[in-house]
C-alpha cells in the first residue's frame, strides 16, 4: 500500500530582488508501507526540503504530494495540523527537549496539547509505555541536563511515538552523537521498522544510510539515484564489532 506519494514536486523560494532558489526540481516517488528510506545527499542537494514537506512543514510550489491518497494541497491549516498530531512522527537532531521538565513529562507534551479524549492517567500510561519501548523506564523522572545525548534522543524518539504514528519522520538523528550511540539509534529505528512503522530518515552519513532498506540520494534538488538495499547492515552487529572503552558510568564508577 502506497503511504505516500510525490508527483513532478517543485519547491522554489524566492529571495529579495525576485532572485529564485529551486531547492525542489520536479522530484517524483512513491513510499509503501512498512519501508526504511534513507534520504541521502551533499549540503544544499534539497534532501532537508524534501522532508520538510514530507512533513507537511512546508508546502510545494507545485507538483502534487499525495498522503494515502488525499492531496495535501487541498487540506486545511487544521487538517494539516491533524495529520501532523496523530499520522507523523517527528525526530531531530537537537532533540528538542525542555529542559526544566522530566523525561517522562516531555513525553506528554503532544498528548496535553491535543488529549483526543484521553484521561490525564492515559496520558501517564502512554508515556511510560512509550518510555518502555526506548529502554528508559527507569529515567522517567530525570531531566535532559541529567541525561547523556543517546538517552535524550531516545527521549526524543519517545515523544514522537506517543501519539502513535504510522510514519517517522527524523532528521540528522545521529548527527550529535558518538558512532557508539547512533548505532543504538539505528537498532531502535530498525526494531520500529520490524515491527511495521514506515521511516524516512534524511542523513548525510553513509554508514548510517547502510541501515535502511531503501536509499534515495539527491543533487542540487534532484534524485539521482534510488535503490532498495538487500545487504542492510545491522545495529546491533556493527555496534559489536567497535572496541571497548573504559567508561565512568554515572556515579563515577569504571565501566
């Protein structure tokens, strides 16, 4: 079944003295659902303005963007809004967390702003069990400054989940973190994905590409290239495969 889908899409922005930038140049694919695409490219290929509207963030100059088959062009502010709330996840590489509020209740947060009808006990329910399924139960209670960079994300990734979405979307995920830590993202990402949830993750980084099973990489607003991947790599097997460090955990004990 297809999710989405792009048809001839433009994205052109216009800058002072009428000067024009053609981030988007007539990009055309379809998604199913289920898939893990990464889309890959060099700085300025367009890949961040593609998702943006993937991610109904931004709108095409023209071109049509299909999600499950309705055009997103003929949807309202509202409309727009909802399927942002409840269709699509959001993950992105500064995390995004308040910082004065606990991982749990950063979590809360997009159910707070749009409750669906939920009891604030529900809310608490989702939180935590979107908690469970990053592996922080047990940091609930803590603040991002009490938390390193993979656990942020992992909160991060959290947060977008508890809303249950069918699509994530995230951005640069692993682009603030050591390789040790992307990779535990990566294992996250691929557990989601084997369990059905369809992923769009932009990169830069190919070893991290390597992870999906589709890889679409684009140039100066264009795709050049779109294969699916039968040698996906494995998290939990290259993370394996890096040398052990010594580390103090965080009372300061050697690990």
């Amino acid at each position: 079944m297809s999710v989405l889908k792009l048809e001839d899409l433009h994205k052109i922005y216009t800058l002072g003295r009428g000067l024009q930038v053609h981030a988007l140049r007539g990009i055309s694919l379809s998604l199913q659902e289920g898939e893990f695409v990464a889309i890959m490219g060099p700085s300025g290929s367009g890949k961040s303005t593609l998702m943006n509207v993937l991610g109904c963030l931004d709108r095409p100059s023209r071109g049509r963007y299909l999600l499950d088959g309705r055009d997103v062009a003929q949807l309202s502010r509202d409309e727009l809004a909802e399927v942002r709330n409840h269709k699509l996840g959001f993950v992105f590489q500064s995390f995004n967390l308040l910082s004065r509020t606990s991982a749990l209740e950063n979590i809360e947060l997009p159910l707070m702003y749009d409750k669906g009808g939920l009891s604030m006990r529900e809310i608490r329910e989702r939180a935590m069990e979107a908690l469970r399924r990053v592996g922080l139960e047990d940091r609930a209670d803590h603040h991002p400054s009490q938390l390193s960079g993979g656990q942020q994300q992992r909160v991060a990734i959290a947060r977008s989940l508890v809303s249950r979405p069918t699509v994530l979307l995230a951005d640069e995920p692993t682009g603030n973190l050591d390789t040790r830590t992307g990779l535990e993202i990566m294992e996250i990402f691929q557990e989601l994905n084997d369990r059905g949830m369809t992923l769009i993750m932009v990169t830069h980084e190919p070893e991290i590409g390597r992870f999906a099973k589709r890889r679409i990489v684009m140039r100066d607003g264009r795709t050049v290239t779109d294969e699916s991947t039968a040698d996906r790599a494995n998290a939990r097997e290259e993370k394996n495969k890096l040398p052990v460090l010594v580390e103090e955990d965080e009372e300061g004990v050697l690990t």
